[in-house]
C-alpha cells in the first residue's frame, strides 16, 4: 500500500490517479497520520442486450399491423415502366 498526504492529492492529482492504476488503494495522510483510503474502481462494460428475433417480430406486427410493406415493389415497377426496351440493330 503506498501513502499520499493530502497536500501531494491536490497538487499532484494526475500523478496520483496514474499510481492508482497501479496500486489497488492509496492511503491518504495529514500530519503522517492516516485519516482516508483512496480505492480504484474498475467500472464494468455495459452489457448489450442480444438481438431477440421473437421480439423484433413482435415489435413489427404491433407497428405494422401484421401487413407487409410493399413500397419497394412500387417503386421497383414505376422505374421499370419508364425505361423503354428496344431492340437496336
């Protein structure tokens, strides 16, 4: 455990937080008499909920009121029936 007055936390913080990443805990004096514990906290990642397939059908039926959205075919054939085929020979 390494020691750290009070003084040295205010002034010398960046120095302090790199020493932690080393050290699992600091103790802070005054006076050389120990009076806190500066403890490293290691924050977990968040977990990501997994894709549920079942629910992301559901949520679909409830928006969409179980009817398919066929607004790609629409503009598919408007975009066909503009181009004229031809035969260039």
């Amino acid at each position: 455990m390494k020691t750290i007055t009070i003084r040295d936390l205010r002034q010398r913080w960046p120095a302090t937080e790199r020493s932690l990443q080393t050290e699992k805990e600091l103790i802070i004096t005054r006076d050389g008499e120990p009076v806190a514990r500066l403890v490293r906290i290691v924050p977990e990642p968040p977990q990501r909920p997994r894709w549920n397939p079942e629910a992301h059908k559901q949520w679909l039926k409830k928006t969409w009121s179980g009817k398919p959205v066929r607004l790609t075919d629409k503009y598919l054939l408007a975009d066909r029936e503009d181009r004229k085929l031809s035969d260039s020979k």
